[in-house]
C-alpha cells in the first residue's frame, strides 16, 4: 500500500510492494546526501540515547546556538523544527490574509499546507522551455493582483536551478513593497551557501527562510529543519505547536553535523563532482533533455514519447526508485528526478537507461 503523500522517498512502501527490503532498493527518488551519516553524527546520536529518559530541551538551545553561530544571525532569529515540512504547516497561520502565489513546480506541501488552513493557492508556473527562469517582471506582474503571501523555493526543486542573491533581493524588495509576506525554501542552499538570503530575512522583515537538515546530513528518518527569519517573526513562530516537537537525537545529530566541517566539505566537492559526471553521460541520450543544477539531484525530461512513470515501473523491477514529477503543477508526465548519488549506483542507473532507452 502507498502513502497518501505524493513524494519520493517512500522506499518502505515500494520495498513491501516488491518483497524486499528498504536497503534493497537504491532510492533516486529522494535527494539525500550518497556519502551518509557524518561520523560526528553517528557517536552524537550514540552518546545521546541515555538522555532519552528525559524530555528533549524545549527551548533547543545548544542547537539554536550553533545554527546562529554557522549562520552569522542571532539565536533568536532560529526556529528549530521536526523537518521543515513542520514549519511549511504552521507557516500559513503566520501571515494574514487568503491568498497565497506559489512559484512553480513546487515542494506539494506547500499547498496542502495552504489548502488545510483554508488558504487559496495559486502557482506562477515557470517554463522549462526558457530553463525555469524567473522573470522578475513577470513576477511582479503577478504580485500586482494581490497576493498574501508567496513561496519560493531557492534552488528549485524539483528544477535544480540556483536564482542568485540579486534577484532574490529583488523578490524581497517586490513582496515588501506590497506587504506580501516571502516565504524563501532553502531546503537545498548547503550546496550553495553563499546564495542564502539570510542575511537579508533576519534583518528584514516580513519573511522567513526554511531549511531542512534532512537532505545535507543524510537524517531524513530523523527529522530535522529550522526557519531563519526577524525575531519578532521566529518568537511567533516558535511560540505555534506544542513543546517538545525535536526529540534528544535529532537535536545532538543537527549540533554534530554542524561541527562537522569536513563532511560538509566533502559531501559539496563529492556532489559537484557526480553531478557533472551524471548529467554528462546522461545528456548523451537523445531522448532525454537534462536540466542544469546546482544541488544534489537531477530533473530530466523523456521526448520519445515514454512518459516518466512508465519508465519508473520499467526501472523497478532492478530496484532502482526515481520521482515521477507529473504531479508537479508546471510539469508535463514526462519529467522525473534523479538524486545524485554514489558512481557505482549512478552507473547503475545508467546501465538500466541504456537497456530501456536504446
Ligand atoms: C523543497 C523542499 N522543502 C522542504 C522539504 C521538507 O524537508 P524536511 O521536512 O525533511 O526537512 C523538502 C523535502 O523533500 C523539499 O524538497
């Protein structure tokens, strides 16, 4: 049986449809970091588990601490979360008013966020024609019409594509001047640190950055995220659902990968490496159209005809998982996406496209 969430990543699922475990299946469909847990992580989760018989630190001070030191903010401007996808649910309480514009293809949380707080949806679609680019006038063509509050997810997913730090100020500057509260989803930005708006949100106002712990530090099972944003904005968020949402280990896994900065480092130099490798030989399929990333995965478009969830089931029965994107609002059921992930697997894969395509 599936789950009722539209996502990647559901290896338990597919692991039972197909008699085997999750460990059988290579996952492409969810991008999380090919080189694993950090070492760091590893004994930190260990060392914590004997504090399990305590109530989790509520105020999530040593974590907050050590975000706003890597970030350069104050601690105050964090707001520490069981993933990020628990910040996407209490976001639209946060900002008054309906209507809600969603930069699109899109994370689906955000609208079935939107849609159960009664809060209208509505995308500004981005072609894959023209490379997902983002036409501030457009954009601000749109905003014109009156908007709430819009989402942008920076870089893209499932595009890939980076927008740089100019342009997102420029974003911010339109949401501002119209009083449309920015929400900035950097749930990919550790491979492109210096693109964060950061700096901007928690001084600024009326906005607030998302990030995700999950992908970067490989804890997806874990769960781990935190928003950045002003701090009259975080004390508001902070202060929605209850206490106690991160438990001990997810918060001595976050301060663990934070130290350390040699993974970090390697994870960025490693990704950059089989990114290219990846989308090189992959660009050599005539069927395929690959589009340029920044991140840790790929989105790629079939043109002979095969849609994206024929070739998923046609890529099954090797184990392999990639996304099929045609619930994506924007894109056509010829899209999917494929995390970057180890040479052997990519080759793998790669092998399995040969055989399907050729
Ligand atoms: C763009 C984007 N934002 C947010 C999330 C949520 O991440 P998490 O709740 O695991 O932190 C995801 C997960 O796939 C995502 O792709």
């Amino acid at each position: 049986m599936s789950s009722n969430f539209d996502h990647g990543g559901n290896v338990f699922g597919m692991a039972r449809e197909l008699g085997t475990t999750a460990t059988g299946i290579t996952d492409f469909s969810a991008s999380i970091n090919p080189l694993g847990l950090s070492p760091l992580v590893r004994e930190a989760v260990i060392a914590a588990l004997d504090s399990l018989v305590h109530y989790p630190d509520a105020g999530h001070q040593e974590l907050k601490q050590a975000l706003a030191d890597f970030h350069g903010v104050p601690p105050g401007a964090i707001v520490v979360a069981n993933g990020s996808t628990e910040l996407i649910y209490r976001l639209p309480a946060l900002f008054s008013g309906r209507r809600a514009l969603i930069v699109s293809p899109a994370f689906s949380e955000y609208r079935r966020a939107l849609d159960q707080h009664r809060r209208e949806a509505h995308h500004f679609i981005l072609s894959a024609k023209d490379d997902f680019v983002l036409d501030p006038r457009a954009l601000e063509a749109a905003l014109e019409k009156g908007y709430d509050a819009l989402y942008l997810c920076n870089p893209g997913n499932p595009s890939g594509r980076l927008y740089p730090l100019p342009l997102v100020e420029q974003v911010y500057h339109l949401c501002h001047a119209r009083g449309t509260f920015l929400v900035l989803d950097e749930a990919f930005m550790d491979f492109c640190e210096e693109s964060s708006a950061k700096q901007l949100v928690a001084a600024g106002d009326n906005a607030v950055i998302l990030r995700s712990m999950t992908k970067f530090s490989a804890i997806p099972g874990l769960r781990l995220g935190y928003a950045i944003a002003n701090e009259a904005v975080a004390a508001r968020l902070g202060t929605m659902g209850g206490p106690w949402n991160v438990n001990t280990l997810a918060l001595a896994a976050g301060a663990a990968a934070l130290r350390d900065t040699e993974h970090s480092r390697r994870t960025i130099e490693f990704i950059q490496e089989e990114r290219g490798y990846l989308a090189k030989r992959l660009s050599r399929f005539p069927q395929l159209t690959v589009y340029p990333s920044e991140v840790n995965f790929l989105l790629l478009e079939i043109t002979n005809g095969l849609t994206a969830g024929e070739l998923k089931e046609r890529l099954l029965p090797h184990r392999l998982l990639i996304r099929d994107c045609a619930n994506f609002a924007g894109l056509t059921p010829h899209f999917f996406r494929i995390a970057v992930r180890t040479r052997e697997e990519n080759n793998l894969l790669l092998e399995c496209l040969e055989n399907i395509l050729n």
